[in-house]
C-alpha cells in the first residue's frame, strides 16, 4: 500500500512539474497544421507559413521568446521594413529579416502590406527598374540595393513596383519579400 502510494505520489509530483515547466516551453512554437492543399497554416492566424508581411511600427522590439518577459534581442527603426513569419505562438510572430536575425513580435506591430528589398545581397551598382514587365522594355528607373519599395502585385516572374519618385517592374529574382514564383494582386 505505502509503494503503490509513493509511486503514484511520484507520478502526480511528476505531472505537475511538467505542468509548472509549460510555461518555459511557451518559447516553442505552436506547430503548424496542414490545409488540403499541403500548405502549413499557422495554429493562432489561420494564414499561412512562411508568409512575408512587413513591419507596421517605425520602432518594433524583437524578444527573445513570445512573452514581454523575455529579453530584447533588437529593435527595428525603419517601418515598411519587409520581415518574414516563420512560426506563431498565441499572439506572437516569430520573424526573420533579409540578414537572417530572428526574434518574437507582438502581432500588432505587423502589417499585411507588401513590401520588399531590392536585391539586398547585390554588389551591383543599381539594378533597373522597367516600364513593363520584360527585360528589353526601357528603364523607368535604376535603383540601390537595399531600397524599400512597395510591392503592389507579382505574376510569377515580374513585379511592380512603387516608391518615392519611381514605379515600374522588376524581376522578381530580384527582390527580397516575396517568393519565388509566387503570384498576386
């Protein structure tokens, strides 16, 4: 009686520890389900992941984990800067940018609006910007790496394009913030 005691006594204390442990596994990422397409959904948004959206904010805190306890890693000052979800947890966003640093965001701080970085690995000079969506159409503009521009549709190949003083295509290739192939309005 006293073993079966202590032995389910064990087994209680050791799920309550796991219990108590949960929330230091909140910096794991609630997995992703699979629509009927084969696409990864995330658990909190419903949309899918990977997906690239943009920062909202012109100052976003990047965490270490999903909660405002943990650390600041960085902080972003630019808004529109492109950033991709790479995994949620309740609220919050895992996100990665054009260098590769990750971190948490609070959902809010992010927007839907597409945007992107010309070329930001580049070490050309500039790449064209074109008036229509073909390689031997004259340039409408010649850009920077690195540039924000606005991203109003791709069609698998060509993208267009918008910013300060400039609009046009570009190839998609071309563009860190969308992905290869990828198709929208």
């Amino acid at each position: 009686m006293i073993r079966v005691l202590t032995f389910r006594l064990a087994a209680l204390a050791a799920v309550l520890g796991a219990v108590a442990l949960q929330p230091a596994a909140e910096a794991v990422a609630q997995a992703a389900k699979v629509d009927a397409a084969g696409a990864m959904i995330g658990p909190a948004s419903g949309l899918p992941i990977p997906r690239y959206v943009s920062l909202k904010a012109g100052k976003v805190y990047v965490r270490q984990g999903p909660t405002k306890e943990h650390p600041v890693s960085f902080i972003y000052r630019r808004a529109g800067e492109p950033v991709e979800i790479t995994a949620e947890y309740d609220n919050w966003r895992r996100i990665r940018d054009s260098e590769g640093s990750e971190g948490w965001v609070w959902h809010s701080l992010l927007s839907g609006r597409r945007t992107a970085l010309v070329a930001p690995w580049a070490k050309e000079a500039a790449l064209p910007i074109r008036v229509k969506a073909s390689a031997d159409q004259r340039m409408s503009a010649r850009l920077e790496p690195k540039v924000l521009v606005e991203v109003r549709r791709c069609d698998g190949s060509w993208c267009r394009v918008e910013g300060d003083g400039f609009e046009g295509y570009i190839e998609q290739e071309r563009l860190w913030g969308v992905y290869p192939g990828e198709r929208f309005d």
